[in-house]
C-alpha cells in the first residue's frame, strides 16, 4: 500500500523564520504584517533558506516516491510569484510542483478547506480528511511532518503518525533516512 507524506513547508522544509519571527504579536500570526514582510529585501522571502530536512528532502524525494510514498505539500501559505520564484531559487521547484502535490491557500478549497481558516490544526484537518479518503489510505499509512503543535494535536487525535520538525532541525542524513 502507498504511504502518504503530508509535508509543511514554513519551518519544515523552508526556513523562513526571519520574517515570521516578525509577524507573531502576542503569539498569533498576524496575516497582514506577514504579507508586508514578505516582500521586505531585508527580512523578506528572499531570505528563506532549506532547513536541514528540506536539503535532505530535496535530494531524496525521487526515491521516497518510488519507494511507495506520495508526498503532499500542505501550506498556509498564499503563493504568489514571490513564492514560486523563492522555490526556484531553493532549488525545490521541481519537487513541489513536478512530482508531488503542493496545497496552498489560493487552493485549498479543491481539497475541501477552508482559505480563510487562520486555525492550521483546523485549516490542515479538513485537506488531510480529504486526501485520505479520496485515496483510501488507511490513517496508519498517513504521516504528518510539521513545526506547528495544534497541526501535530490534530494529526494524533485522527490516528496518524506524526513528526515534529523542530525535532529534525539538527538530524543527520542517516537520521532522515531511518525517519521514513
């Protein structure tokens, strides 16, 4: 049976903490500030870099696919050019949009979610629901990868595996390949 990887990409596989360590007053994201810094050359996406796991994925995604993973990328990111430029330029372009599936707010709604949720846990569990039942994975095959707590709570509570990405910030490659 196929495995399904549900993936974040914002402190996941892109380190971008240089702009949303700016956006969070009073420990909620604040959307508008965060679009205003994404266009800042100092603190801007420019700046996003690969976290370690997102290095190692950008090197072994091929093999994760055939060996029986799908790999879906889940963001509450609304991509804009910006986005798709800084993927170019971090080199995971191919990976997000050639060989598996990447999910954004502009089109969450054709997986079942909600764009204007701000909750992730909330935003994320309606797309995963989806994904899951539109290919009939069974929730012991699904594996969630993410920074945010209320996206792992979620993942738990439906009885899939999951993976804290600010556990694999200092793994090794060996530790990423023996992850999966």
């Amino acid at each position: 049976m196929t495995k399904l990887l549900v993936i974040d990409l914002d402190q996941t596989v892109i380190d971008s903490s240089i702009r949303e360590n700016a956006c969070y007053p009073d420990g909620v994201l604040c959307l508008s500030k965060y679009h205003t810094v994404k266009t800042c050359p100092d603190n801007g996406i420019a700046n996003d870099c690969l976290t370690p796991f997102g290095e190692w994925l950008k090197d072994n995604y091929i093999s994760l696919s055939e060996n029986g993973y799908e790999i879906a990328f889940l963001t509450a990111r609304l991509c804009d050019y910006r986005d798709f430029d800084s993927f170019k330029v971090l080199g995971i372009d191919s990976m997000l949009l050639d060989r598996c599936l990447l999910i954004e707010r502009g089109i969450a709604s054709l997986y079942g979610g909600d764009s204007s949720e701000q909750d992730s846990g909330k935003y994320k569990k309606s797309i995963i629901w989806y994904l899951v039942n539109a290919n009939f994975y069974d929730t012991s095959d699904i594996t969630v990868i993410d920074d945010c707590q209320k996206v792992l709570s979620m993942a738990k509570e439906q009885g899939y595996n999951t993976v804290c990405a600010r556990e694999l910030y200092h793994y090794s490659e060996d530790d990423f390949t023996s992850l999966l």
